[in-house]
C-alpha cells in the first residue's frame, strides 16, 4: 500500500541531541575548570556516571524508563507537567542536578557542593544554548511537506520536548501532529502509542512509516502494530537480535529516494 504519512522520531533524528549534551557538558566543565584544577573530560566522565546512578535510584526511574527520559534530560528538564509522576520528578530534579555535579567534582578529589550547585544551574543554560540540528533535517523536510503528512512522534516530558521545539522553532510547522509520551501515557515501543498516532492521522499502519534513530524504540514499536519502518544508523551499530527494520539509511536524504520506491 502506498505509504501516505511519514512519522519522525525528534531527538537523534532530526535534532542532534547527543551533540547537543555532549557540548553542554563541555561549556559546563570547562566552566568548571576555570574555578578549580580539574581535567575537564575527566569531570564530564564523572557526572555522567553519577547522574545515571542517581536517576536510577530515585522512585520515578521505571516512570522515566516508560515515558522515555534519560539522565542527562533530567540534567537540564523542569518537568513542569500535570501528571502526579511528573510532579515527583520536579520535586527531585533540582538536588539532582547538584548532587550530580557535586558528587563528579568529589570523585576527582574537589569537596565542594556550592560550585556543584552552581554548575548545575549552568548545565541548564548552555544545553538551551546548544539546539543543534542535522544539516539535512529543512532539506528533506521541505521536500516531504506538501506531499505527505508528517507527524513528530517523541518520547518525553511534555515541557522538555516542547523546550526543545521552542530553541529549534522551525521545526514544529512541519507537522500535522505532535505526539508525546508524556501526554499520552505510554511511550514507545509500546504498541498503544503507535496506535493512538494512527488514530490521530486516521490512517492504516500499511499506509505509514516510522522513521527513528532507536532500534529499541522506533523500529520494535512500529514493528509491533506492522508499520514499515526505516532505521537511520549515522553510527553504523549494529543490529540487535529479533529487532529488524525494514529499511536501514545512513542518512535522512536517502529517505527520498527509498519513499518513491516504496
């Protein structure tokens, strides 16, 4: 059946979110450096192991792992959504953010929670500051729009994805429809929000094609209502057991001329 509607993943798909941390960090440590002697790379070493360590502690984890947030979105979110588990993870995030700093600046022998917190505070601003987009991302949209519906199809909080798409305000008018876990309940792979996207653009799954960065996410839950699907593997990993895309590109520019095949 001819595919009708194309459905983007956001982060790692179209916006470079991995660039994005990866820079925030790097303002932040070396912010850091220039208040004390500290190896810069060795504090962002540090950090993330002690936010991923504290985020899986907390009582919110599983609500977090459901929705689809990671830790280092809980570095710079404010989780201002309705939802009681949202509410909790508000409650927690900003001695998160100082525990995790203070604990990274510890671990490289600096006993210092004041700059912890101040760094953390900071870590906020320059993620803001860095919304970095694939080169091709306006290319293939403008391409698309027009002659497909699109819908964005995201996991996450609500406010932070909408942060998100308000640093990059470009990128909304694209889509027909915007969907986020942590509206909607459920995040992927579960089949439900796939279905309820389905719902939305009142479409069959064999008219549709997801598009995702995430074998885990993307592919197995398109997967699960028998929606096509296209993996893009920029990093050339490798492929995970009973996890099959039906397409794999290295790029969203090879998504064109796969649709007019399709």
């Amino acid at each position: 059946m001819t595919i009708r509607t194309v459905i983007f993943d956001l982060d790692d798909t179209l916006l470079w979110d991995k660039k994005s941390i990866a820079t925030a960090f790097e303002l932040t440590c070396k912010k850091a450096a220039e208040q004390v002697t500290v190896n810069p790379f060795d504090l962002e070493e540090t950090v993330r192991e002690a936010a991923r360590n504290f985020y899986a502690s907390y009582p919110t984890y599983e609500y977090t792992q459901m929705i689809g947030i990671n830790p280092f979105e809980g570095l710079w979110g404010t989780f201002d959504d309705p939802t009681d588990e949202f509410q909790q993870l508000k409650k927690v995030v900003p001695s998160y953010r100082k525990d995790s700093w203070t604990v990274g600046l510890a671990k490289l022998g600096i006993d210092n929670e004041e700059l912890g917190s101040e760094l953390g505070d900071y870590f906020i601003e320059a993620r803001k500051q860095c919304p970095f987009v694939y080169e091709e991302t306006f290319e293939v949209l403008d391409t698309l729009k027009g002659n497909f519906k699109l819908i964005l199809l995201t996991n996450g909080s609500p406010s932070l994805q909408h942060t998100k798409l308000e640093i990059t305000p470009e990128i909304a008018p694209y889509f027909d429809h915007i969907v986020i876990s942590g509206d909607f309940g459920r995040g992927k792979p579960d089949a439900s929000i796939f279905e309820h996207v389905l719902k939305v653009a009142e479409i069959q799954a064999e008219e549709a094609i997801m598009v995702g960065d995430n074998l885990m996410t993307d592919i197995l839950g398109s997967s699960r209502v028998n929606m096509r699907s296209a993996w893009i593997n920029r990093e050339e990993k490798a492929p995970i057991k009973d996890v099959t895309p039906t397409y794999e590109i290295k790029s969203l520019r090879e998504l064109i001329p796969l649709l007019k095949t399709i």
